[in-house]
C-alpha cells in the first residue's frame, strides 16, 4: 500500500517536469525522499524549482535544486515554530501569575490554612507536610 503511495507521489512530481529532461537516478532518489520527507514541504519544493526551471532552463541537478529549497521551507518552519513556542510559553505563565494572584489571599502557602481544607486526600497532605516542617 505504502510503495503505491509512493509512486502517485512521484507520478504527481513527474507531471511538474514534463517538459525537463530528468536524470536516470532522479526517480530513485525522489521516492527515497517521499518515504523520509515532510511531503507538503516537497510539494511545494517541487513546485518551486518548476518556476525557476521555468525562468532559468539550466539547471545541474534538479533534486539537488529541491533539496535546497525543501531545507529553506524546513528551516523557515522551524524558526517560526521557536517563535510561536515562546510566545506560547510566556503567555502561559503571565496568565498563571495573573490567575494565581486574582485566587489567592496575601501569601501563596496553602500549606499554612488547615481550616480550610475540606478534601481528606488534601488534609492527610497536609498532616505529611505539617511533620516534616517541625523536623
């Protein structure tokens, strides 16, 4: 099932390059590349390298020329995906600050108010971090 996969990938590929002379190894090598790679980034790789062929009919190697556009789309990705995780990360944290002092009384030692505690899990908790503060 997977290897027919493979081959309607490369086949769609294929269509790209009609009118380009493709290498003896080129089919090899790109169905090696649909087993590994992300194939929307190859996609649009592929799509790519047919615009330059386009403009610019000379070209050494054409999976070559995919490879370094599909790395550009990875690395973009990547970079971008930093940015969203550390936003992601910084507003997670301003709002538990902002939730944890909208919740909570003067100091944050939930441990100290046993009166309040109703959960029996939560006071037998409690009692535990009771002994090992006296120790």
């Amino acid at each position: 099932m997977s290897f027919e996969l493979d081959v309607s990938s490369y086949e769609k590929i294929e269509k790209l390059f009609i009118n380009f002379k493709l290498k003896c190894d080129f089919k090899f090598r790109m169905i090696q590349g649909i087993n590994v790679l992300h194939f929307g980034y190859l996609w649009g790789a592929c799509k790519e390298a047919q615009k330059i062929l386009e403009k610019n009919q000379k070209c050494e190697d054409l999976f070559e020329l995919i490879m370094k556009i599909y790395s550009k789309r990875r690395k973009n990705h990547q970079a971008n995906f930093l940015l969203l995780q550390c936003y992601e990360n910084a507003l997670r944290s301003t709002l538990a600050v902002k939730i944890a002092n909208l919740h909570n009384k003067l100091d944050d030692d939930w441990f100290k108010s046993s009166e309040e505690v109703f959960n029996p899990a939560l006071k037998n908790l409690l009692k535990k971090v009771k002994k090992r503060c006296k120790k």
